[in-house]
C-alpha cells in the first residue's frame, strides 16, 4: 500500500513540475504605482484580440498585470515552440523577449533578447506575429512600457 501511494505522490509531482513552466518578470520600465491589481488582459490563445477592454474599471499595466496576461499567452508560445521542434526536434532552451506595450494595450514591439539561447528563426517569427493580437492593460499615463519575460521551453 505505501509503494503504491509512494507512486502515485511521485507521480503526481512530476506531473505538477512538469505542468508549471519556468517564467520569470522583468520590468525594464517601472510602472507608477498607481494600482497595482491583478487585472490581466485578455485570456490569449490563438493570437486573438478578444481579451482587451475600453477601460472602464480596468487597473492599469502593471508587472503583475503583464505576468498574469503573458502566462495566459503561453498557449500562442506553446503552438509556435511546437511548431518549430517539428522540424528541429532536439530544440530546447531559454526564450527571453522584451515586450513594449503602447498606452492603448497593444503591442508596438517585441524584440528577442541576446540572453535568449534558442535563436530559431521559425520560432520567433510565429511568436512575432501572434503577438501583434496581444492585448495587454492600458498604461497608467498612456507612455508605452517595456517589460520582459523568460521561458525555458523543452
């Protein structure tokens, strides 16, 4: 009975650590601090503007907010990384992109950062064009924001 429960605890963890991608926020520029909630954009999948709103009672973009927002976004980042390992299949690495968000919530720019260690062309031009149907917060002050985010994909 213990080897069993053993089992099936240890399953169950692999499947938790397995399920959990490794993320991490960087704000390369500070929100205000004016609010700080745990409003996130739009829900993601498939690159769709679904998800954004006209303002009214929404918090504004904050690190959080944008956290939240691109972990809901990871299916687009899940389909371009699958995509990609079909022809490469021993593709795997880090994935580091400094999103700018313009005041209104869209994307004006994504760039790949030099501490991303996948590099494939395929990869980044799926992500590209699926961001540009990202719809993050409005900004505090309507000035664009920059933030970065990582994943380490396998």
């Amino acid at each position: 009975m213990t080897t069993t429960r053993t089992s099936w605890t240890l399953a169950l963890s692999l499947a938790t650590l397995v399920a959990l991608p490794s993320c991490k926020k960087e704000a390369t520029t500070p929100p205000d601090g004016s609010g700080g909630g745990d409003a996130a954009a739009d829900g993601g999948g498939g690159g769709s503007n679904d998800g954004g709103s006209d303002g009214a009672g929404e918090e504004p973009l904050t690190a959080d907010s944008f956290e939240e927002a691109m972990q809901a976004k990871q299916g687009d980042v899940a389909d371009c990384f699958a995509q990609a390992k079909e022809a490469k299949p021993d593709l795997a690495g880090k994935l580091a992109i400094d999103v700018t968000v313009a005041g209104d919530g869209s994307v004006s720019a994504i760039k790949f950062t030099d501490s991303s260690t996948i590099k494939e062309p395929s990869i980044t031009s799926c992500i590209e064009e699926k961001a540009k149907g990202w719809k993050f917060n409005k900004t505090s002050d309507g000035s664009p924001m920059t933030l970065g985010y990582s994943l380490n994909l396998s």
